[in-house]
C-alpha cells in the first residue's frame, strides 16, 4: 500500500477525518482497486490510533467499498462492469424522477453551477471536475423536494465517484457532460418536467456507456494506463 497519508491535527473524534481520507484515496485512485489495506499502517502515517482506522473500514465495507482480503484484513473492492453499469442504472431513474419534480415545483438552479462546472472540466484537477458534477446533481434532488432522492442517490454516488474519472479525462466529454447539464437545468428553468426527466435520464444513460466502454478496456489492459476515479 505505497499511498502516504498526512497526519491528522489532535481532535477528540477522527472516524471522519479517516473516513474521507480514505474514500479520497479510493476515488482517486491512490488507493486502486484490490490494494489490500493495513489498519496499523493507516493509523501510523495519520497519526491516530487504530480505533478511529477500524471504524472508518467498517463504514467504508458498508458501503461496499473495501471488502474481506483473503487470509485476513480488508483489500479495495475491485471494480465491476456490470455492477457499474447497474448503479448507472439506477441513478438514471432517481436523476430523471428529481429533474421532473426539480421542474414542476418551478425551482430554478443556480447558473453559477453549471459556470463554475465549465472552469472546472477545462482545468486538469479530476477530483474538482468531480465536485462540480456532484454539486450539480445534488442541487437537482435538493430542488426535488423528496430528501430520499437525494439520500437514495448519495449511495450511488460513493461508487460513481470512482470511475467518474475514466470520462472526465477525454476533454470532448467534459464539454458535453456541461452542454447536457445545462439543458437539464434550462428543461428545470422552464417548469417542462417531462422534458427535464427525459434528458437526466437520457445524461445518466450517456454516462453509463462512456464509463462502461472505458471501465472494460482498462480491466481488459492491466497494463494500460490506470483509470483514475471520481464523480
């Protein structure tokens, strides 16, 4: 496990702080995918004690991310085509059904999203093209007035984040994620919610074809350049 992680400041409670460290490293891929991980290793670099290492990996194998290493101790869950392809699949229902309750409750989303998501996707940091995306979609379940959209769709998200970055590294395809974001918010803008759902739905599908195609070639090619994750 070559990733080095910072120490963390004294505090009374660090489970957070190691929590998302971790999931960091695991999206970004620092952490790729079947490393296995060392709690004392973990908890030496962060400097903490391995209590806070333990429960951050509980959570992290509750969300699927880490799994039982053969032998003993905990290895990054290796990713899956097909289980990618699902949790598209689901995303799509839960992205159209908030764009259309996002339109027919007449809310409007901040253009300031979809300017800050251009700067992002013409920059060259994975994790904040990853973060403008999250943010983006996160305004539409807000906007749906359903908070179990938006804590369904968190759930997902966690997964997305790692392969968000097979796409977001071809410059053609920031550009059309953004130019597909912006008609998504001009459908919500409009109060159109039929049309709002067809296109969130039609932007999930899009995503899970350029991440499935790219997802398979790199597990397909070991040797070929590593597939960096994000949202």
């Amino acid at each position: 496990m070559p990733t080095s992680f910072a120490q963390l400041p004294a505090r009374l409670d660090y489970v957070d702080a190691v929590y998302k460290a971790l999931l960091d490293a695991i999206t970004d891929g620092s952490l790729a995918p079947g490393v296995r991980i060392t709690q004392e290793q973990i908890a030496e670099q962060m400097n903490v004690s391995r209590s806070p290492v333990l429960q951050a990996l509980r959570l992290l194998k509750k969300d699927g991310l880490v799994q039982d290493a053969p032998g003993r101790g905990v290895q990054v869950t290796p990713l899956s085509v097909d289980w990618i392809a699902k949790v598209y699949e689901v995303r799509g229902v839960l992205d159209a059904l908030a764009a259309r309750l996002a339109a027919e409750r007449g809310a409007h989303l901040d253009r300031q999203l979809i300017e800050a998501g251009r700067r992002a996707s013409r920059g060259t940091d994975v994790r904040a093209m990853i973060d403008a995306d999250l943010a983006f979609h996160t305004a539409i379940y807000e906007a749906s007035g359903n908070e179990l959209i938006h804590r369904s769709a968190h759930l997902h998200w966690v997964h997305l984040r790692r392969v968000m970055g097979a796409v977001l590294q071809v410059s053609t395809q920031r550009k059309n994620i953004w130019d597909e974001h912006a008609a998504i918010a001009k459908a919500i803008d409009a109060g159109d919610g039929r049309l709002a759902a067809s296109m969130a739905e039609r932007h999930a599908s899009n995503a899970r074809e350029n991440v499935v195609l790219r997802l398979g070639r790199v597990l397909e090619a070991p040797l070929a350049a590593p597939l960096h994750a994000a949202a």
